[in-house]
C-alpha cells in the first residue's frame, strides 16, 4: 500500500465515519422519541428508554452502513476534488482505475466491519434490548430458554415460533398447568396472531386435555386464547428474519424445509442479509464517477443529495422485491440480489465511462 493509498483511505473512511455519526445521532433521536408513550410503564423510566437506544444503535449502524459507505466517500472524495487534490493525482499519472482500487480497498475494509457488526454485535444488543424493555414494562410474565419464545403466564407455559410480522407468529405451543403444577393439557397452532385486545387468536388449534385416567382430544380452525402476553413480549425472542444473524436464519431455513413449511421469507432475509454486506463495496465505487464528472466542484450538500437519492433508490428496491419474493412465488435468492447487482453494475458502467 502506497502513501497516495493510505491517503485516499484515511479521506474516505474519515468521512463515512462523520456521515455514520450524523445519521446514528438522528436515528438514535428518532427512536427515543418514539420510546416515549412507553416511559412510565411499568417499571420502565426515561433512563431505561436511553440504555434501549443505545444497545440499538449497532443495529441501525449495520442497516445504515451501505448508505453511509456511499455518501462518506462521495464527501470524502469531493473534498479532494474541490481542493484540487484529486486532479493533481491524475496529473501525476494516476488513472481513475487507481484511484477506484483504493476506493474499493476502503469499502472491503468496511464490509469487514459490516460483517462483524452485522452478525456478532448487533443481533445480541437487540435481543437484550428487547429483553430488558420488556421486562420493565412486564412484571407479571417471566421469560426463559432459547429456540424461539418461551413464556409463563400464570398456569400457562407458551412457547412461540418466528415472527412473520408485527403480530404475527409461525407456531405457537400452549401447555397449561393445573393449581399443583401438574400438566392439565397439551395444544399446537400452526399459527398464532396476536389481537387489538390482547388476546390471540390460533389457526388450526389441536389439544390434548388429560381427564382422569384418559386424554381428550379436540381440533379447531380457529380459537381465542386470554393471555397476558403480548406480541410485544414475545417478540424479545421470537424475532423476525431481518434481525437475525446469517447462521440463526441458515439452521432456521433448514427447519423449515425439512417441515415442508414456507420458507421463502426466511431465505430472502438470509441472502439479503449477505448481499447487503456485500453492497457495501460497490456503494463506495459507484461514488467514485462522481468526483470526476459534474459534482467535482460542487459542495457536500450536492454530493450528500445524490448519495441520498441513490441509497433510497436501493432500499425501496430491497423492500420492494421482498414483498415479490413472497407474493409472486418468485426466487428468492435471485431477488434478494438484485439491488447489489444493480449496484455493482452502475459502479462498474460508470467508472468505465469516466475519462
């Protein structure tokens, strides 16, 4: 690695640094504004709400990172550019092939720590944030046991699959207990929603209720379950896809095809999960054009604005095919890699271009 690397390196990780702060500094913001119709809860207070912000913001920092690469390196290099840096480089025999390759080096650096962020830091943080929130708000039900959500109510032991949506959860195993803690019934539900009363209700509900010395069974389409748990509650452990890390969401695709249960969702999110880690380089090279073209004398609020409008363009794309990949029947892993294709596409056209 040359000097002029190290350089452009330190230029453009410096300045994904400052746009990753700003954006971390709202978000954080954001999100304990939305923390305050639960202050006062239970046990849950303002310091509480603070420490959930906090064991979110790698979180946000992982979803965050593709956007920032982009726009950190388009300030970053714009900087250059309108201190006349980058045409001395070219001046001094540098191509903007050299200059994309410590470009990319930057972004390899930066999907490493999105990886790591990604996949080690931030699913526990969430998970514990979760868990701590909702054990403040929730002193009346406890929580225990991995492989998804196992929760006491009272006489009751839940144990609750993935989450699909907001209040929505693949499977749920409801084992009611009898004043001397002695199992008075066993029931399965393939699905389990929860209700605006707080309530649930149970698709394709089967029990078994233990009467004396015999078992009676019983099946229904649908039934109402009363139940101090709440989605809310349950979804400290149950959580959905895009939150879990790539190994949870690999064993998790794995258990539901071998259960000939639907795993498309699941798989999106896995694929996703990886593709948007490797976006990350090319959303660092795609900046790189930019320099040389129309913005090089512009100022940062020019460049921050493309950088926007291209990161939106990504994430409505992202989202967009999600919902195809589940709605359509289409594939999955094709889909979930297309807005990275797209981008590496973009990056390679328009440096090509570049003169």
């Amino acid at each position: 690695m040359t000097t002029l690397d190290r350089y452009l390196l330190r230029s453009i990780l410096g300045a994904v640094l400052l746009v990753m702060a700003v954006f971390l500094t709202l978000g954080g913001l954001f999100l304990f504004i939305g923390q305050q119709d639960d202050i006062g809860v239970g046990r849950y207070t303002a310091l509480d709400a603070s420490l959930f912000v906090l064991l979110n913001l790698p979180q946000q920092a992982w979803e965050l990172l593709p956007i920032s690469a982009l726009i950190g390196t388009l300030v970053g290099l714009g900087g250059l550019a309108r201190g006349s840096e980058i045409t001395v480089m070219r001046t001094a025999g540098l191509s903007v092939w050299r200059i994309a390759r410590a470009a990319l080096l930057a972004g390899l650096l930066l999907a490493g720590f999105g990886a790591v962020l990604g996949e080690v830091l931030a699913p526990p943080m969430q998970q514990l944030a979760r868990q701590e929130k909702a054990f403040d708000k929730f002193d009346n039900v406890s929580f225990a046991g991995r492989g998804g959500a196992w929760v006491r109510d009272g006489n009751l032991l839940v144990n609750v699959e993935r989450q699909s949506g907001d209040a929505e959860f693949g499977g749920m195993l409801v084992f009611e207990l009898d004043e001397a803690h002695r199992l008075r019934a066993v029931a399965r539900a393939a699905s389990a929603t929860a209700d605006a009363a707080g309530g649930w209700r149970l698709s394709q509900y089967t029990e078994s209720r233990f009467d004396g010395d015999g078992v009676v069974a019983r099946r229904e389409p649908t039934r109402a379950l009363r139940s101090n748990v709440s989605a809310e509650f349950v979804g400290i452990a149950a959580a959905a896809p895009n939150q879990l890390p790539s190994a949870t969401l690999w064993r998790l695709v794995r258990h539901l095809q071998a259960n000939g249960l639907d795993a498309r969702p699941t798989l999106f999110a896995l694929w996703s999960r990886i593709a948007r880690t490797v976006a990350v380089p090319f959303g660092v090279l795609v900046a790189v054009p930019f320099v040389f073209g129309s913005l090089r004398s512009s100022g940062s609020g020019a460049r921050t604005t493309i950088g926007l409008l291209i990161g939106i363009a990504f994430f409505l794309l992202q989202r967009m095919l999600e919902s195809g990949a589940v709605v359509f029947d289409l594939d999955p892993v094709v889909l979930a890699w297309v807005p990275t294709a797209l981008l590496a596409t973009v990056a390679l056209a328009l440096i090509a271009r570049t003169r």
